[in-house]
C-alpha cells in the first residue's frame, strides 16, 4: 500500500465554517510533515486567505491538502479550486492592495509571501486554481539546483 498517497485530504469550501475546517487541517498534516510552529502558522495563515477567496470570489470549490516530497524533504501543497469567475489579470490581482470586493486587497500578496511557492492557474474563461507549497524544513530550500 501507498502510505504517501493516503497523506491527500480534500476539504469543501462551501460555507463560512468550511474555512475553519481548512485550518484545522492544514495544521494538523503540517504537524504531522514536521512542521515547527512558525512554518505552520505561516502556512495556516496564507491558506485560511485563499479557501475566504475560494469562498468569496470563487463561488466556493474545496481546498486539496497533500504531503510532498522534494529536493528540500518534506513539505505540504495546498490547492484551492473553484469553478468562479477567473482572474482576468492575476498580476495585477497579486498586487498589494487590489481587491474587487471592496476588501484589503492582502490576502493574494500576502499569502504568497507566507509559502515558498505559489502559483495561480486562471483567466478569464473562468475557474481558479491557485496552489501553495512549504517545506518543513524552508532553510533546506535554495542550496539545492533551484
Ligand atoms: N478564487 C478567486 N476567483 C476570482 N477572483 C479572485 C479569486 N481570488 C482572488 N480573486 C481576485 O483577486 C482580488 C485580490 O484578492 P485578495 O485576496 O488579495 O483581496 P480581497 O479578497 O479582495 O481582500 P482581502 O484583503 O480581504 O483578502 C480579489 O478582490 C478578486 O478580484
Ligand atoms: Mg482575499
């Protein structure tokens, strides 16, 4: 059997309390990848933003939470899926300060400033998918072939 598969969990995003959901999850495999506090509460932080956009801008959708495997050892990816509006300019929706909604406009930027990677899939035909990576242990990233 593939233990590291099964390490895959999907979470609804469909109401407000979904959100509370997201969170509980995301800290609970970051634990269990080995997470210190910080690198947790990071990534809770920035994924707790992006399942509130899923929600709110995205019409709802379900966050997919894996443990990865890479050069920097073991790390959790986060994807938010829904199948909203899109982000006809995600440069300009990543830029601190814009928002559609009347909100802060924070939540993209400073969510990708809380992960080591991120990475946004959408456009104007509509469906956003926007997928975050950490590592457990973040100082082991860039002294690899990045
Ligand atoms: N899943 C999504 N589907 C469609 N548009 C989105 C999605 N996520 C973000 N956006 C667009 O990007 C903009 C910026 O998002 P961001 O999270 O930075 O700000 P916000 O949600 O408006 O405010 P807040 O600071 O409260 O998060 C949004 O206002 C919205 O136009
Ligand atoms: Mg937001």
């Amino acid at each position: 059997m593939n233990h590291a598969a099964q390490e895959s969990i999907r979470v609804p995003i469909r109401k407000d309390t979904d959100l509370t959901v997201v969170r509980q999850q995301v800290r609970a495999l970051a634990q269990r990848t080995g997470f210190g506090l910080v690198q947790q509460t990071k990534l809770v932080t920035a994924a707790s933003e992006l399942a509130r956009n899923t929600l709110l801008h995205g019409g709802g959708g379900a966050a997919e939470i894996r443990v990865v495997h890479g050069q920097a050892g073991a790390g959790l990816s986060v994807s938010f899926v829904d199948s909203g509006p899109g982000i006809p300019d995600v440069d300009l929706a990543l830029s601190d300060g814009y928002s559609t909604a009347g909100g802060l406009g924070m939540g993209l930027s400073g969510s990708k400033r809380l992960v080591q990677e991120f990475e946004i899939e959408s456009g104007p035909d509509g469906g956003t998918r926007v997928t975050v990576t950490s590592w457990a242990d973040p100082y082991s990233v860039g002294h690899g072939v990045r």
